[in-house]
C-alpha cells in the first residue's frame, strides 16, 4: 500500500466488507481484458458468497482463471469546504469457486437472503425449491485483505 498513513487493520477491512451494500469482481477475459462486475456479497468467516447466473462472461471467466480481486466501498463523503473525499475501502485478493453441492448453495443463499432480505425469510424455503437449479452460487476464499481509510484532518 503506497499511502502507510491510511493503512487499517484487518479487523478494519472485514467490518467494511460487512457493512458494504455491493463490492466490484475483478476478473480477467480470455482476451487477457479486465472485466469488473458489481455484486452482493455476505461474508462467512474467511470467505465470501455472491449468487449469479449460471453461465455468462463472468462465469466463463471464473472457470477458465478463478483469481478474483474485490474492491468495497464504506462510508464515503463529500466535504463542502474542501477538495477530498472522506472514505474507507477494503480489498480482498482471492480464488473464486463454485459451491459443491446443493446444501453448500443453500447455505450461501440462506446467508445472502438474511443479510439483505432478512424480512423475507419466511418465505425462502418456496423459493429455493423453485429456483435453486437456475441458480448460480460461488465463494472466494480470502487470501488477502487490506483496508484503506481517509479521514478528515
């Protein structure tokens, strides 16, 4: 990290992980091209669940080279008296691979739906009858993490 200064803990990271709405995927095209896709993300100790389609170009991607970089966002703001931004951010560096079965899946959805649909859950069980074959479920394993923050002075 070129900015030592700005720098925070992994403790740090994992809160901004677990606060952000989204964090962007990185990965890398055939054609050697990045390819960036904003998703929902629901961490779980050391690794991250994210659903999707079960094909496309960033499936087609993981597949071939299943190293992923995610960039996440947390409180951000504009100040009005000066030219800066008031940030934290965290990246993970990590290898992304599909779920192994269906209680795997389930229990990545299961987390996702209770992060961000948490009102919803009596309904999950109908759901995930309905559509848990059309329905992609991935994890990345952290490797590495680091956060980022720029205070106000």
């Amino acid at each position: 990290m070129r900015r030592k200064d700005r720098e925070e803990s992994r403790e740090t990271a994992l809160r901004i992980i677990d606060k952000a709405p989204f964090g962007v995927m990185a990965t890398v095209d055939s054609d050697g091209e990045p390819y960036c896709t904003p998703l929902s993300f629901v961490r779980d100790g050391e690794t991250l669940y994210f659903h999707c389609a079960r094909e496309g170009h960033k499936i087609d991607n993981l597949k071939r080279d299943p190293r992923v970089c995610v960039g996440f966002t947390g409180e951000i703001s504009f100040p009005e008296d000066d030219f800066t931004v008031v940030y934290e951010s965290a990246m993970v560096r990590g290898t992304a691979e599909e779920t192994s079965g269906d209680e795997e899946k389930i229990f990545g959805l299961r987390l996702l739906c209770e992060r961000f649909t948490p009102k919803n859950m009596a309904a999950f069980d109908e759901v995930i009858a309905r559509s848990l074959a059309a329905t992609g479920v991935w994890k990345i394993r952290v490797e590495e993490i680091s956060a980022k923050r720029h205070k106000r002075p």
